[in-house]
C-alpha cells in the first residue's frame, strides 16, 4: 500500500473497482473504445446509492463466503458495495473508522427501515457501544469476500468490538 486513502466515487468518477476495491485505471485501448463506442458500462457505484439491494448477507461466522454467495442472486460481473457492520465502544469509533478508511471502507448511514440489521440499536448508552457500517464499492468474489471479513473480524477485535454481519448490495437487475 503507498500510503494515500483509497478515493472515493467522487474522487475518481465511473472508475470500475478491483477486488481489492482500489479504482481501475483504463487503458489505451479502453479509452480509444470508449471514444469510438461510448461507454460500455453502468456508471460506477457509489456506497450511498439509493437504488442498491441487499443481493447477499449473513450474520453467521462460520458461513463460508462461496455457500453464501452461491446460495444468492449475487452476479459476479458486476460491481458490488460490500458493507460490513460492527458493534464498537463509541470510544474507539473515530480509529476504527479512520483504520478501516485506510483500505477505502467509508462509514455509510443506512436506513434502518429498509435494512434489517437483527434489530440492533445504533446505540446504547449504558455500555457505549454503537453500530457502524463500513462500506467500500469493489469487484467480488468468493476468496475476497472472505478476506474482507477476516481483515474486518481482525478490526472490531482490535477495536473491543464484533463483527454482527455482512452484506452483499447490487443494482437491481434491469427489466425489459
């Protein structure tokens, strides 16, 4: 890793992601396509876009990622917002935050009324502890995914926290 933060959408608009969620910088013979025929894909994902639906998901460690991901409607030739959520002592929030930002996870407010998080509040005052949604847009497969939860188990541990699960959103397919 060179040290910068990994840019978001906004930084590097309709950028595809890689598996590690870093921006894919076109070629010669993308750009001179893209010219001479337009762009061929959707415009990139961003981790706070509306229209994203939950496609994959669990709350159970010990799931493997390829069950998981085989069992859904997950499509492995698109781009995916792959979001994790932790419960963290609101003490240690701002480090976890910025460590997790360090490999381009940002911490999203999700609409707990569209997402089901098992009911968990987003905070508890007597304990101090919160609920937080690290997200990052990223090309995904079974090996990545399962990185993705180790390095994030590794982070809520370091963190005094847990990991209550992780969630798998798309674009809805398109009718017509």
């Amino acid at each position: 890793m060179t040290g910068e933060s990994n840019p978001g959408p906004a930084g590097r608009p309709g950028l595809r992601r890689d598996l590690n969620g870093r921006p894919l910088t076109p070629g010669r013979w993308e750009r001179l396509r893209e010219r001479v025929i337009g762009r061929r894909h959707q415009d990139a994902l961003d981790t706070d876009a509306a229209e994203l639906v939950v496609v994959a998901e669990s709350d159970d460690d010990a799931a493997a990622s390829s069950v998981v991901l085989d069992r859904s409607s997950w499509r492995p030739e698109d781009e995916v917002v792959l979001r994790h959520v932790l419960r963290l002592p609101a003490s240690r929030l701002d480090d976890a935050v910025a460590t997790a930002a360090l490999d381009g996870y940002t911490s999203v407010v999700v609409d707990q009324r569209t997402t089901d998080t098992n009911a968990e509040p987003t905070g508890d005052g007597e304990s101090g502890l919160v609920v937080v949604h690290l997200a990052r847009v990223q090309m995904l497969d079974a090996v990545h995914l399962s990185q993705e939860r180790s390095r994030m188990a590794s982070l809520g541990s370091r963190h005094r926290g847990v990991v209550l699960r992780w969630q798998v959103l798309q674009r809805p397919v398109a009718q017509g």
